[in-house]
C-alpha cells in the first residue's frame, strides 16, 4: 500500500512520486503495489477537467512502464478523458508486463465530484496468477454503495482492491479514529461475509483547489480479511508511507447460486424491507 502525497494539479510530481514507491515496494518483493485515487491531478482538482488525459495516455504509460521495469503489478487511480469527451474517476491494474488488464470507472460518486467524474457504467474481475482481483475506488466502499463490492464478490473476486482518497476536515487528529465506522466495518462485512480480502490505499496532503479545499487526506490506508486488520497505514497527512503486508490468497469454493447459500447460512437476509 503506497500511500502518496498527492498535490492538486501537479501530474508530474505526483507521478515521479508513484515512480519511486514501485521501484521501493519491488526492493521489498512486493507482487502488487497499490497506489492511491486520482494520484494524478489530485481528487476534484479543478485542472482534471481541462488536462485530463485518456487511458493510454502519457500517466498510465508511465505506470506501465514502472510496472514492467520492476515485474510488479500496479494498481492505480487516474484521472481519464474518455473516448465519449466525458472525465471519469478510474483505476487500472497493469501486470509486470506493463499491459493494463483491467480499468474501472468509479461509480458511487460523491454529490460533490459529480461536476468532475461521469458515473461508471462497469464491473468487472480479472484472473491473475496471484488470485482473482476486482478494482472499485473509494466511496464505493461506502455502507450505501457496498452492494458494488457484493457484486464483485459474486463475480469471484479473492481481492477487492481500492485506490482511495479519504478526507478529513483539518483539525481531525489521529485520536478521533474516524475510519473505524467509515472503512473497518464495511470492509470487515465483505471480507466475513465472502471470506475475500478487501485493500484501500489512500493518499495523503492538504487539499488545494475544488471543492474540498482547506481539507486534508491523512493516509490510514488499511488491508482486511475474514480474520480481521492484517495491516493499516499511519495517520500522517505530511509524507508518505509504503505498508507491506502478506495477504494470503483465501479459498472461495462457493459459486452461482451456491454463494446466496452461503450468505444465507450466515444470517445474511435478502428478503428484508427497511423500516
């Protein structure tokens, strides 16, 4: 989990940055690095709608490249211009090929980054030869859009891996734990429910430009499995950390059908109206 300084509207830094934590996570045998949202131009930075660039395009070939010089794989939030002229909020896996084998369009977008990013339109999981891995980004982990990652565990997704962004207002300290609700518990409900592992790497920097300006992201990047945190990035809105963990790949036996079963065994109900 590399967690960056992200600085709004400075592509190139940031990109430099992504550059240098692949290069330290491969002297560390890490397999897959994973790197925050919109690492480019920042989350809702204003410069996104005018200089966002589509996919390949000049940033994704620079993860590629890195990617392929270090034979790890790279999963990454960019910001992209679609063929259709719209932006999207996206994430790419790249393998140590350099080859991009799966991106994503963000779909459970905040009201706020709606002038920003187009809704996404696509799920989807990949095999790999360390598992079967589905990408979603950052509010899409939100309880309210947790039916994303239900439906990429029902697609046979073992990872569910997450380029993020969280925010906090600025005076928010280490000591008010305000992930414990937000991230822990429904990461922790994909994780028991599916028994599937679930990785959020967030970045970190006080946000300049657009509409959370003032505000700030302070890293907390976190790695949960059936069995609970297996590893969390610091509280540190000033610098970057790279969090190495060892996450196994959890055995899914259950598909189709079966898996309602499964759920169903485990007090999950489908039939329920809310009050």
């Amino acid at each position: 989990m590399g967690q960056l300084l992200v600085e709004g509207g400075e592509p190139d830094r940031n990109l430099e940055r992504a550059a240098q934590t692949i290069a330290e996570a491969a002297r560390q045998n890490c397999d897959v690095v994973l790197l925050p949202e919109t690492l480019d131009f920042a989350w809702t930075h204003p410069s996104a709608l005018t200089e966002a660039q589509p996919i390949p395009g000049i940033y994704s070939d620079r993860l590629c490249q890195e990617a392929l010089r270090h034979q790890v794989y790279v999963c990454a939030g960019l910001t992209e211009r679609g063929a259709d002229g719209r932006i999207y909020n996206a994430a790419l896996l790249i393998n140590p090929q350099g080859e991009i084998i799966s991106k994503y369009h963000k779909i459970n977008l905040l009201t706020v980054e709606m002038p920003y990013y187009a809704v996404g339109q696509t799920l989807n999981v990949v095999d790999t030869p360390l598992g079967k891995i589905g990408i979603n980004i950052c509010a899409d982990n939100f309880l309210d859009g947790l039916s994303i990652g239900h439906t990429l565990a029902r697609m046979g997704a073992e990872f569910i891996l997450s380029p993020s962004s969280w925010t906090v207002d600025y005076s928010i300290t280490e000591e008010d734990d305000p992930y414990h609700e937000k991230w822990v518990k429904p990461y922790s409900i994909l994780a028991r429910l599916y028994n599937i592992t679930v990785v959020g790497t967030t970045s970190v920097g006080y946000i300049v430009g657009g509409p959370y300006e003032g505000k700030k992201s302070v890293g907390c990047s976190l790695a949960v499995d059936a069995s609970g945190i297996r590893a969390q990035g610091k509280f540190n809105e000033f610098a970057g950390d790279l969090v190495v963990a060892d996450l196994p790949r959890r055995v899914r036996a259950e598909k189709g059908t079966q898996i309602g079963e499964m759920l169903l065994r485990k007090g999950f109900r489908f039939d329920t109206l809310p009050a």
